[in-house]
C-alpha cells in the first residue's frame, strides 16, 4: 500500500492531506511537514508512511521530524500534532538491521542494506516508541475572558 493510498484511509485532516499530497510531489518542508536540512526526502515520506500506519484514526494537522540520516538508518523524534494534542515518537529506521534479520547479504557477505530498503521502503523500522501524549496547551487572554479591570487584578 503506498502513501497515498494510507493517506486517502486515513483521518488526517484536509489541510494535512494537502500538505502530503504537495510533499510527495516536491519532498519539501512545509508548514504541516516540517523536517530540517539533516533529513533526506524518501526517509521522512518512510517516517510519514509509518505514522499513517500507526495512527490511521487520528486527525493530524501537521507533524515534525527532527533526526539525523546516515546510509543505512534514520532516527530521532517525530512531533504529530491534532487540534487537541501532540504526540513525541522516537523511531530509528535501519536497513541493515532489517536485512540481518532477512539474512540477506551482498556480493562481499555484507548485509544487504539496498534490498532491505527497496523492498521493505518503510517497514525498516527497528525502534518506533511513543514516548509522550500531551495536550496542546492554548495562551488564553484573561482580559477577554473576565474583563480588562478584572484581569489585571488577576496578573497582580
């Protein structure tokens, strides 16, 4: 099943859902997409295929991911975000782990790392821990609230 199709089952929101759409086409970061310059394109879409694996019921507004890449692995936190909560994942995605435990090896009796990850792509993760849900907290102006005199009472 590919990206897109998760995509289309999913609860993402449609601003989400644009987002990805626009990602897949461009690997850019975005404002829904955010990752920076030490995470390669194809390893987030591996991250956000895996995300809409994982939360497939949740309406996601945005995600960020923050992690470092090497040839063979991808890791760090992922940030999902709703209108009502975020949840932080660790993950490490790893073909040469997901090719040890395939036993597949190259010419030279090194584990396959290339096949792992053309036909595995995005099921390469070794780790992916949720490690905290928390609420999205929202600034609320008490002025507005109780009134301008009151609050001011309120903050002293």
């Amino acid at each position: 099943m590919t990206t897109a199709d998760l995509l289309d089952r999913s609860a993402a929101t449609d601003s989400f859902h644009e987002a990805v759409t626009r990602f897949l086409r461009d690997g850019r970061s975005s404002e829904r997409i955010a990752f920076g310059h030490g995470c390669p394109g194809i390893k987030v879409e591996r991250a956000l295929t895996k995300v809409l694996v994982e939360y497939p019921g949740l309406p996601i507004e945005s995600i960020e991911v923050r992690g470092a890449s090497g040839c063979e692995y991808f890791r760090g936190r992922l940030f999902v975000r709703t209108a009502t909560e975020e949840r932080r994942v660790a993950f490490h995605w790893d073909c040469k782990w997901r090719a040890e435990q395939e036993g597949w090896t190259d010419w030279f009796g090194f584990p396959d790392q290339g096949r792992a990850a053309r036909e595995f792509g995005w099921d390469c993760f070794r780790a992916w821990t949720e490690e905290e849900v928390s609420p999205i907290s929202v600034a609320i102006d008490t002025a507005t609230i109780i009134g301008a005199g009151e609050a001011e009472a309120v903050l002293a």
